[in-house]
C-alpha cells in the first residue's frame, strides 16, 4: 500500500487554527494518510550569530531576526497534542519532524503515527539515540544532501540498536523547488535493492512541481510518498512554491490508488476482464501455429 504524507511543515504560518484547517482538509478532501509537522527548539538547533541574524529572505521573514522568526513558526508541545488529537479525530495520522535533541524527545512522549529525521538533521546521532531509545513508533528518515556512505552508517546505527526494522529511508533531493534532472528517481530501486530486506520500506520525499514524478517514485518501490502541503502556494513563506495545493493532492492520492491496482502481476490465461471482448473479437482459427502449418 502507497501511503501519502501531507507534509504541513511550517505552511500554517504560526497559526494553530490554520494548521488545524490545513489538517481537516488533507483528511477530508485530499485523502492523505499522516498530516505531519515540525518542531525545533531554536536556541539548541540556531548558533547565536544565525539566530540573531536577519531573515535571508526578508519578505518571507515572520520575524525581525531569523530565529524570531523560526520562534513565530513554532507551536509549543501542548499545541501539537492538540493537533495529534484533532488527527486522530479527522482519521489521519499525525506526525512530526525534529530537528533536535529537545524536540526529539518532546515528540517521543505524543501518540504519533511517526517521527521523521528532516535530511538536515539526519546525521545528528544523538537524535537518533533519542528516537531509538524513547520512541516505540516507526522512525522515517529523509536522506537529502547525503551520500550513500552516509546512509550505510545510519542503517548500521539503527541495526546496531535492533531498530531497523522500524526504519523508513526516504530518497530526496534537498532543493525548493527541485529540477526533474535532479530527482536522480533510480536511487529508489537501488536503495529496496540494498536496504529493502531489511527495513521497513523505502519511501520517496519530493520537493518537485507537478505530481508526474511521484507516480514514477510508486512504481520504482516507494511505499510512502512526502510532499509539502499548504492551502494557498501564493501565501507568504518559502516551502509554499514546492507545495501541493488541495486539488493536487487529491490528485496524487488518487492516481497513487489507481496506479497501485494496476501493479496487480498479470494472471496466466485469458483476463476476467477480457472476456467479453474475447468471446466477441477473438480470431476462432487454428488454435496454434502448428496446427495452422499442418
């Protein structure tokens, strides 16, 4: 089964009653799977030179210095309770990405459907002890910006630890948005073909335009599909361009269903659903091609 991530991230601006939308509507119109968010814990995560500096991008800035501003994105561990809770009762999976130690060990104590390590984050092995160590649940991880020596050592720290087989690794291409030539989709393939034994599944993180590749990343494997979600792509902040609409979403969640029936193996004889069209069209000559030589 494809299982689809509405990917919130910081889309809702800072405003719990826009996050809470933004969760009914990928439940109820979009169909998603797992609403997910994040969290970090600023002081921890930002040296003091990058949190006191301005925003790069001043028009995206929510606040007056780059950590202010990652600060007015933020929602406090009560507020992600009561997101979780409002999941649970739309029928969606909740989840978050950490970032931190602090954060990491904040999420581990909600019922969550998941917790994902971000590609930014994903070698930040005291994060991982905490996942390992304080979370039950399946641990996703993104592996942007990454090499294939960098992906070996997580999977040995998760086996190490008897956790690998709760591990998702996710192929994905850190840029926003992101080329089509710099996908790079057979990393999927060959990431089942080396991991795919042992654990859990591969999944396919995308931060591309349109949903055309999301549907290739299904047919190479990828059992779980990421992308950011927001409710307007022209509202203010710099994961919205790289997002899906509403409509696109419901897009995707519905092509990904059809495209998984349609990877059901072929039976051997003539096809349930051929056999109308057999018993009207079907040549009735020599049954074979010796038969019809002699």
């Amino acid at each position: 089964m494809v299982r689809v991530i509405a990917e919130i991230g910081c889309n809702h601006m800072g405003d719990l009653a826009t996050a809470r939308e933004m969760v009914t509507v990928a439940a109820r119109t979009c169909g998603a799977h797992v609403a997910k968010f994040q969290k970090r814990s600023n002081r921890e995560l930002l040296p003091p030179d990058q949190y006191d500096a301005p925003h790069p991008v001043p028009a995206n800035a929510f606040g007056a210095t780059y950590g202010l501003h990652r600060e007015a994105l933020e929602f406090t561990v009560d507020q992600h309770r009561e997101l979780a809770a409002h999941a649970q009762a739309e029928g969606i999976g909740y989840a978050t990405s950490v970032w931190d130690v602090t954060s990491a060990r904040q999420m581990a104590g909600i019922d969550a459907a998941l917790i994902k390590v971000p590609s930014a984050t994903n070698l930040h092995w005291a994060l991982h002890d905490v996942l390992c160590g304080e979370f039950g649940g399946e641990i996703h991880v993104s592996t942007g910006m990454t090499t294939r020596e960098d992906v070996a050592a997580i999977v040995d720290y998760y086996r190490e630890r008897g956790r690998v087989g709760d591990l998702v690794l996710y192929a994905c291409t850190s840029a926003y948005p992101a080329r089509f030539d710099s996908l790079h989709l057979p990393e999927i393939a060959a990431m089942k073909a080396e991991y795919g034994n042992e654990v859990r599944a591969i999944g396919y993180s995308g931060h591309h335009l349109g949903i055309a590749i999301d549907i290739a990343a299904a047919t190479l494997g990828a059992e779980w599909i990421e992308r950011h979600f927001t409710l307007d792509r022209t509202w203010r902040g710099t994961d919205h361009a790289a997002s899906l609409e509403p409509d696109g979403l419901r897009r995707l969640v519905r092509d990904l269903h059809a495209v998984e029936r349609a990877m059901v193996p072929r039976p051997s004889g003539i096809l349930p659903a051929e056999e109308d069209q057999h018993a009207k069209l079907k040549w009735r000559g020599p049954a074979t091609a010796d038969t019809a030589a002699a």
